[in-house]
C-alpha cells in the first residue's frame, strides 16, 4: 500500500513539472516572438514538452496565465511586456528627455537602429535594460 502512495504521489509531481515546463516553454515562446504570437506557435512549444497536449488544454493554460489575454484577432499578448515596451517608446518619443535619463542601453540601441522611435528600438531597449549593457549586442558569445 505504501508503495502504491508513493508512486500516486510522483505521478502527480511529474504532472506538476510537466504543466511548469509547458508554461514556460510557451512564456519564453511569447518573449522569442516579441509579445505576441499565434495558438499554433504557443501549440507547438507546449507538444515539445507533452506530445499528448490538445490545443484546448494549451487555450485553457493560456486563460489561466497572468499577463497573457488574447486579442480580438485570436493572438495572445503578453500584456506585461507590452506595457513595458509602450512606456519605453514613449519614453524615447519625449524630446523633452533629460540628459540623466540617457543610460547606456539608450545610447547602444539609439546607434543601432535608424528609426527612432519605433516599436522595434522599444523592444531592444527593454531586452538591453533586462540584461544589461555589457550583455546586449554580444550576439551569444561566451567569455573564456
């Protein structure tokens, strides 16, 4: 009997772990694809984890997620990054800006992108704010 307990109770741990992976599997599919993205890319990320997983069970996780909602047109938007990005875009928009508001990132991601202010800059100063710097732009390479 207690062997049966046991078991019943790793079952319902490795569910647990499964649901975890699959919702950051799909979160980090929404930050990959900028915020927002379709039902089959957030489908897809969650069958890599559980093959077995239906589109009902990834809409019901979705609804069930904070800061995820879905958008008229049927995508869902992570709305915590999306107000991040509409405060640093108007926050780059403002001419007004004080030199002491200019960090690092600002002046990187400013030389990078011709168009300024647009949504892409926005999105790269949130992503080098998040990392830093000295991290942004290194393109992946690993220190030594």
């Amino acid at each position: 009997m207690k062997l049966l307990f046991e078991n019943w109770r790793n079952f319902v741990n490795e569910e647990k772990d499964k649901k975890e992976k699959i919702k950051k599997s799909v979160e980090d599919t929404l930050d990959d694809e900028g915020g927002a993205a379709g039902l089959d890319p957030l489908v897809k990320a969650a069958k890599k984890i559980d093959s077995d997983i239906t589109d009902d069970e990834v809409k019901d996780m979705l609804s069930g997620l904070e800061g995820v909602e879905q958008h008229e047109k049927g995508d869902y938007i992570d709305t915590d990054q999306l107000e991040e990005v509409v405060k640093v875009y108007k926050e780059m928009k403002d001419d007004t800006m004080d030199e002491g508001k200019k960090d690092a990132c600002y002046h990187k991601v400013k030389a990078r992108y011709k168009v300024w202010p647009s949504a892409y800059a926005s999105g790269a100063l949130v992503k080098c704010r998040k990392v830093g710097a000295k991290n942004w732009g290194t393109g992946g390479k690993k220190k030594k």
